[in-house]
C-alpha cells in the first residue's frame, strides 16, 4: 500500500504490486493483484487515469502529475488538486446524490483517488461528435449545476460552515490560476501559448481590437475571482461528463473553488454550442435534426435549472441569505429576489460562455469538436461563428438574455458566412 511513502507516479507496470494494499480495491477488482490487468487511458491535460481490471470488476485510479501532462515537466503544477478533488466530488455526491463517481480510497501523498469504473459510459464530447443522443442529459445537468450551486451557497449553508469550505478550497490556487490565465485573459491578445487555426486572423483581430469586450472579459474574470458565491466544479466541459445512451455522471472536478453561481453552467453552454458549431464538419444527412437536438438540450438545461433553483429556492433556503424571516414571516414573496439572483446568475453565465467560446479556439488547449476536424479550411469558418457568436454574447450578457434567445442567436450564426 502506497500511503505515508513519497510520491512517485504510478506505470502500468508499477501500479498492481504498489496498490495491492489497498483493501477497497482488491475487493472491488479481485484479490490477487497478479492477475489484475492495467490500461492506462488519460486523454485529458493534466492527469494520469487508469482502468484497472480483474475477475470480481474494474476499478479507476486517477494519479496527479506533479506538471502539466498536455505541456510537460516545464509547467510544474501541485500535486495537492488531487486532494481538492476528493473532497469536491465528496460534496457534490451529498449535494446531488449519484451525480459523481463512487470515491473507494483516497491517499495524499499519491496524489491518487481509486473510484467507481463507470461503464459503459464515455464522455459525452466523444458522443457529440459522433452524433449520439443521451436521454436526460439536459434534466441531469440542469439539477446539478442548481443543486450544487444552490447548496453550496450561503442559500442554503450556514454561515460557519460555508465560510470553512471557503477557506478550505482557497488553498486552490495554480489550478484555478490556470482558469484565470488560459480562460479569461489569453484569447485576447498574443499570449505565448495561444494558437489558432490559420485564416482567422481577421476575426481574430477583430475580437482582439474590441476593447469594450475586452472589459467585459475582465469584468467576468473579476467576479469570478472575487464572488465566492459557491463552490463551483470549475471546469465543467463535455470532457468532464460521462454518459451512456441514459445515464450521465459528473468528473473531474480538479479546478474546484469558490466562485459565481452561473460559472458552472455557463462553461456548459458554451461546450454545447461549441459542439453544434462544428456539427457541419461531423454530420451528414442527420444534420439538422442533430443541431436541433443540441440547442433542444441547451434550452432544456437552462430551463430545468431555473426550474430547481426556484424549488431549492422556496424549500431549502435556510442559509443567511434572502431568510424566510425578512420575506415570508413578513408576509412578503420572496419571488422577486429569487428572480434577481436568477438574472444575476445568467449575467454571469452568458458571459462566462462567450468566453469559453473564444478560449477553446484561440489559447492552450483547444477542443476535440473542432480540433478533429482536419482541414483548416473546412475548421476555421465553423470557428469563426464560433468566435463572432461570443463575442456577441459577451456583448449582450448583461441584458437579460434568455436561453431560448442564445439559441436564437446560435441559429443565426450557424446561417453566416463570417469569413
Ligand atoms: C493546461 S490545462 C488546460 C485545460 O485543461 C483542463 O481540462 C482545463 O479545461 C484547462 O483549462
Ligand atoms: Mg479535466
């Protein structure tokens, strides 16, 4: 068993003699850990992930790299998101229960979580791409994004114990930092890791020239700084979902903090309109009906978020904000401050959407969406829609736009012609 040894990163080969020890895992993946068999299988930036598979099942162990695995050892980065991690995914089981991978053991100085085997879930940007419908995925996402914002506020926490959490995912501070940088700043200007798809110049700097955006952006990033409203997963991308033709789960919640209530399903919309951006370069004959399908489960979202968060609103409000003593023991509806926060919370959200729009065509660490499709030629019109579409909502953010509006307008980008 790992525990108490230094650190050292886990190998396919290394990994059954140096986790024998850990009883929850034999149990779950057989006794004799000889005859487990292990895959490594990370595709993400930053971790190693591996199945782990024997005769009573299969279990995942997920290890931190002490650096960025997408960049390598020049980027150093703490082991220590590892045990953010654990305990996000801790908090978002209790926030909304099922909703996570089962955590079996967790060890510190590993840096490694050993959890649930989901299958045969895959990850839903794979299932976009491929042109895949999940049923309940947009009800899934809409209840968690409202449960776990809604219950990880001072809405619904007490005081104390909210402020602790705080305090707690506080100590997360270069993942998050990479939020800051590669989300909120680098698309707009030449940072040094930045790349785009060549003929985009124009756009490109378009949006770069566009200073009243480029307040805008900076304003978003301000309140994601600075509003610890909530404990946001923080990273919550079609590659952070898992899903088989039903069923939908929750990973990878590393870039946890504190921060605005519509950071979570912000970053969500924009990772579905990215995906029907670049549906023309995927889809043959099915096109049209898909992209329906896509914008159908941004609406979707959006509305059974709103939808939860009324309800959470109106049964679990026990925390010190908006309390039943100020409205309804007065005799007054607290539905008008219900809809403030909501306005707020969409305030923040388009604008965090159009803003991952832009990061994931213009820094580090583009998306599979675009990114498969090979032909630069047939990738940077559907980008360029991708982009204007952001800027557009940016711009737009602050006056009350609603999702079906958003949808509107994805509409009628995906008619232009912006190169
Ligand atoms: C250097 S990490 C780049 C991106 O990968 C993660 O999944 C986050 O989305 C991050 O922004
Ligand atoms: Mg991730």
């Amino acid at each position: 068993m790992t525990t108490g040894a230094a650190y050292e990163a886990l190998t396919v080969e290394t990994l059954p003699d140096r986790l024998a020890g850990i009883a929850v895992l034999a149990a779950k993946v057989g006794p004799e850990a000889g005859a487990w068999q292990v895959e490594e299988v990370g595709d993400g930036n930053l971790n190693l992930v591996f199945i782990v598979s024997g005769p009573a099942g299969k279990a995942i162990v997920k290890q931190a790299l002490p650096y960025v695995r997408l960049v390598g050892d020049s980027w150093p980065l703490p082991l220590y998101r590892a045990f953010y991690e654990h305990h996000a995914l801790t908090r978002q089981a209790a926030r909304d229960p099922g909703s996570v991978p089962e955590i079996y053991h967790f060890d510190e100085a590993q840096a490694l979580i050993v959890m649930e085997f989901l299958a045969p879930h895959v990850i839903l940007r794979r299932k976009l791409i491929a042109g895949e419908h999940v049923a309940g995925l947009a009800g899934f996402l809409g209840r968690f994004c409202a449960r776990t914002a809604f219950r990880g506020s001072e809405l619904s926490m007490a005081s104390g114990d909210k402020k602790a959490d705080a305090a707690l995912f506080a100590g997360n501070v270069e993942i998050p930092a990479i939020t800051e940088a590669l989300v909120f700043t680098d698309p707009y200007f030449e940072a040094e890791m930045n790349n785009h798809t060549e003929g985009l110049g124009p756009v490109v700097a378009e949006l770069r020239g566009d200073v009243a955006l480029k307040i805008k952006a900076q304003r978003a990033l301000q309140r994601f700084v600075s509003n610890a409203e909530t404990m946001v997963h923080g990273d919550l991308h079609s590659g952070s979902i898992m899903s088989t033709a039903d069923d939908s789960r929750v990973i990878d919640p590393e870039f946890v903090q504190y921060g605005p209530l519509g950071f979570d399903i912000g970053m969500l919309c924009a990772n579905f309109l990215m995906a029907y951006f670049s549906q023309p370069a995927h889809r043959g004959a099915e096109l049209e009906t898909y992209q329906a399908w896509i914008l159908g489960l941004i609406d979707e979202t959006c509305a059974t978020f709103e939808t939860e968060f009324r309800h959470l609103w109106q049964t679990e409000r026990t925390g010190i904000l908006y309390p039943r003593t100020l409205f309804e023991d007065q005799g007054h509806d607290s539905g008008p401050a219900c809809a403030e926060v909501l306005a707020g919370i969409w305030r923040d959200a388009w604008a965090v959407c159009g803003i991952e729009m832009h990061r994931r065509c213009l820094s580090l660490a583009h998306n599979a969406d675009f990114e498969e499709i090979a032909d630069p030629a047939i990738r940077a019109p559907l980008e360029a829609r991708n982009l204007t579409m952001g800027a557009a909502l940016i711009h737009a953010a602050d006056g009350g736009l609603t999702a079906a509006e958003v949808c509107a307008m994805a509409r009628e980008f995906n008619g232009k012609d912006v190169l």
